[in-house]
C-alpha cells in the first residue's frame, strides 16, 4: 500500500523547527539552521507517519509547483502568504528527491496531485492535516484518524467548502457563511448547486462568483486532469449537480 504524503506541510514545518535567531544588537538579526537537524526533523515525521500503520507501506512524498493554477483564476489567490520559505527548505527538498519516491505535477499544488494519483490508484491512503482532502473518495488519514471518504461525501464536502471559503487560502466562500452555517443550508435545502447559488445571491454575489469560489475550493481528481496537456480541467457542475435532491448526506460539521 502506498502513503501519499502532504511533503508540502512537513517539509516547511521541520525546515521552521530547525531554524535559530540570533539577536546581535545594532537592528541585526540573523536567522540560520543546520541541514541535519532539518533532515532530521522531517525523517521523524516520516517515521511516525509509516509507524501508525500496522503494515508494510510505501511513502510517495508530494510537492506543489511554484506556479499556481487557481492564480489564473482569481490572481489574490494565497497572495498573503508572502512569507519566504525557512531556512533549507530547497535543499531539504532535493534531498527527499533522493530517498523517494516524489511527485509535482505542473501548475497544481500537492492536494491536487494526492487527488488525482488517489483516484488513479484506489487503494492507497492519504496522509494530509488539511481538511481539503475529505473532498477526496477512498482512505484519508489526517494525521491523528483513518477515515474513509465515499463519493457522496466528497462531492458534498466540497459544496461546504465553496460556501464557507478558506481564509488561509485567500478565498472567501459567502461572507458570513462558515462551516457549520454551510452544512446547515444544504441539510435544509439539498446538496446540489442550487442552494450554492442561492446562498450567494443572497449576499448579491451572481453564479459566476460561485463558479469562481467553486473552482478556488475543488481538489482535482484524475478526471479533472489532462495529462496529455498536462493542465487541470476547470470544474463546472453538472446535470447532477444541479439537481434539487434533497439533503442526500450529512457531513459533520468539525
């Protein structure tokens, strides 16, 4: 079994524990870290990861491109995350390049190609704190539970999320709408695009400011890929989507 891993999430993480500031007066403040203590953080990280599994697994680590698709989108897109890398995170990179087995597919960040190669090869496990990934059928671990995501609930819990946007990632769902609200409305009015629609012309937002938030919000899976052209295909709902059919699944709210 394979273990697709969030690198993204880890490599930045262990790189910022391994940094040290030193103060040195005079407006100086130099800020520097050891590569062994950085490789050495993300190989523990790894380690727990491979150690909650009571089989024999395989990690195949996952990294964003440094070009965005979602900025072709909507240019603001994680534009607050202006902060530079820590110290050694390039190089720490290359080093896993050479230990396993990595992957970055053009212009996608690593949810996305979780996404696509976890729906090419049902079976593996993702292994990822965000809470994107639950858009994702098959088996999510989050770093703490194993859970299994169906299809349903999936499509359901990308609708939440285009209503409630994410603020880390700089997209703004429905202003005034968060998670729970969001669950709410489609337990009331069904999990179709309909009530996407509707909650954001409340606010005077038209359909194509939710087509926009639905797109921001949506991890792509292998049919949301082409290869060939090696670019995403934009998400747009479908015939099913639209449907008004009642409230199908609940998702919990947390």
């Amino acid at each position: 079994m394979k273990l697709l891993v969030d690198a993204d999430y880890i490599v930045y993480k262990c790189c910022a524990g391994a940094e040290t500031e030193v103060d040195y007066g005079d407006d100086v403040i130099v800020v520097s870290s050891k590569f062994t203590d950085a490789m050495k953080n993300v190989e523990r990280e790894l380690d727990k990861i491979s150690l909650a599994f009571p089989f024999k697994t395989d990690l195949h680590l996952f990294f964003s491109d440094s070009t965005n698709f979602r900025k072709s989108i909507e240019e603001s897109y994680k534009g607050h995350r202006n902060r530079k890398k820590p110290c050694g995170y390039r190089r720490v990179i290359n080093e896993l390049y050479s230990r396993y087995p990595c992957k970055i597919l053009p212009t996608l960040e690593a949810d996305d190609a979780m996404g696509i190669y976890a729906t090419m090869e049902p079976g593996n496990v993702i292994v990822s704190p965000d809470k994107d990934m639950r858009q994702i059928p098959g088996q999510l671990y989050n770093m703490t539970d194993m859970m299994t995501v169906t299809p349903e609930e999936g499509h359901d819990w990308h609708f939440i999320q285009t209503l409630a946007g994410d603020q880390t990632d700089g997209y703004s769902g429905v202003p005034g709408i968060g998670i729970k609200r969001a669950v709410s409305l489609f337990e009331e009015n069904g999990y179709n695009w309909k009530t996407v629609v509707e909650a954001f012309e409340a606010k005077d937002l038209d359909e194509d400011h939710a087509l926009m938030n639905a797109r921001l919000a949506k991890i792509l899976t292998i049919d949301e890929y082409d290869f060939k052209k090696g670019e995403p295909i934009l998400w747009t709902p479908t015939s099913s989507d639209r449907a008004d059919d009642g409230a199908r699944v609940k998702v919990a709210a947390d």
